[in-house]
C-alpha cells in the first residue's frame, strides 16, 4: 500500500471526528437553548408541562450529543493508539462515561415535565415542589460529575494530541490549559452549586475557552486533517530496476 493510500482513512477519520465534535457542542447549546428556559427558571413547575413541546425538542437535539461522545474516541483510536495506546484507551473511557452521565441526565430533566403535570394537577403542591427540588440537585450534581469526567478525558485527549503533533501544538496546548481551567472552574462550583447572576459570567470564563478550542480544533481537521507522515518504504534495488524497465 503506499503512503498516499495509506493516509486516506485518516483523511475521513479527520472529517468524521471534526464534525462529531461540531454536533457535541453545537447542539448543546442549541438544545438548552429551547429548554433551558422553562427548566431553568424559579417557575419551572408551572411552565415545564405546558411547554413540553418545546423541552422534548432541546431534548432530542441534545440526545445528538449523547451520539456523538462515545463516536469520537472510536474513530480518534486508531490514530492515537500509535502514540500512546494507554491513554488513546483511557480516551475512550471517559467519553463513554460522560455519555452514560449526559443520557442519566436527559431522563431527569424529562422526568421534570411529569412533576410539573402532578403540580399543576393536584391541591396539595407540596409533594411535587420537594420531588422537583431533589431531582434539580440531582441534576445539578451530575452535571458537576460530567463536567469532571469531560475534562479528564480531554486532558488526555490533548496529552496525546500535543506529544504526537497530530495537529498545530498551540491548539493541542490551548485545548489542554482550557480543560484544565474548566476543572478548575467545576471543582469551585462544587462548594457553590447555585451561582446565581454569576451562572453566565462563569460560563464564560472556565466553559467558553475548551467550547471555542474544540470548534477551531473541529474546523482544522475538516480542512486540513491530521499531520500523518507516511513515508513509502525503499524497494530494492532489482525491484526498482524492474518496475523501470516495466514503465518502458
């Protein structure tokens, strides 16, 4: 096989892997953005049923995430078990972690429409307003844990990435110091769960710099691929003489 033949599965694997980490982030944001809302306001009770047209569609754009996590690892192995096969491993398993974490998730914030149809519905709102209150926490507690398992993977993730050079170093190391702040960041909000006015600003500081490193590392791979050095292997000497007095 020769190197050019060689590099074409990585060229797809290249454009398969950049888009799956489009739909990982991109329909993140556009999924909260449709249920965000109802179920993140105070008045969740009162707006989650009615409106739950609008939460199972955030729902189902988001549940391409869920696709998506465990994709990338798959189709990044081959490449990144030629550099480090431990952590090309490990890779793996913290994105099918997050994934099992983000589905956990999705049914609890579904299961929020069914509390809000028993709050409307009955006189005594009480049981319903302590059952939403503990599946919020729930909610909030394992979003804290998925933020956890996501950085740890990509910390790995772009370990591998910056040592074998398979695209530009400063995305790889950009990629690694937003992960790590976004640790940071989670491990903070774990003494504070409720940040209140504070929710976007931290938001922006510790979870914009890694949601804009993957959109720039997505695009570079689509347009450039991986940086594969292929080379071809000498052929010997009666060989080449052969295949040269074949061309004539």
């Amino acid at each position: 096989m020769s190197g050019r033949e060689g590099r074409k599965p990585f060229r797809r694997h290249a454009i398969i892997v950049g888009v799956l980490f489009i739909i990982a982030t991109v329909f993140l944001y556009i999924g909260e953005a449709f249920y965000g809302p109802y179920l993140g306001s105070p008045d969740y009770l009162d707006l989650a049923y009615p409106n739950r047209i609008t939460v199972v569609i955030g729902m189902l754009l988001e549940f391409a995430c869920v696709i998506s996590i465990p994709l990338i690892p798959l189709f990044m192995f081959p490449i990144l078990k030629e550099h480090s096969e431990h952590l090309a491993l490990g890779y793996i398993g913290f994105r099918f972690f997050e994934a099992v974490f983000f589905v956990n998730s999705e049914i609890n914030k579904l299961s929020l429409i069914d509390v809000s149809q028993g709050y409307l519905n009955s006189s005594d709102t009480t049981y319903f307003q302590n059952l939403g209150q503990t599946i919020q926490s729930e909610n909030a507690w394992g979003w804290v844990f998925y933020v956890i398992v996501f950085c740890l993977g990509a910390l790995m993730f772009n370990a591998v990435l910056y040592q074998s050079r398979l695209v530009p170093r400063l995305i790889s190391a950009w990629g690694f110091l937003a992960a790590a702040l976004l640790l940071v960041g989670t491990v903070l909000v774990m003494f504070e769960l409720d940040t209140g006015p504070l929710g976007n600003i931290w938001e922006l500081i510790f979870a914009g710099p890694i949601a804009v490193q993957e959109m720039v590392f997505a695009v570079w791979l689509i347009v450039k691929g991986f940086a594969i050095t292929d080379v071809e292997p000498a052929l010997p000497a009666a060989v080449e003489l052969d295949r040269i007095r074949m061309s004539f």
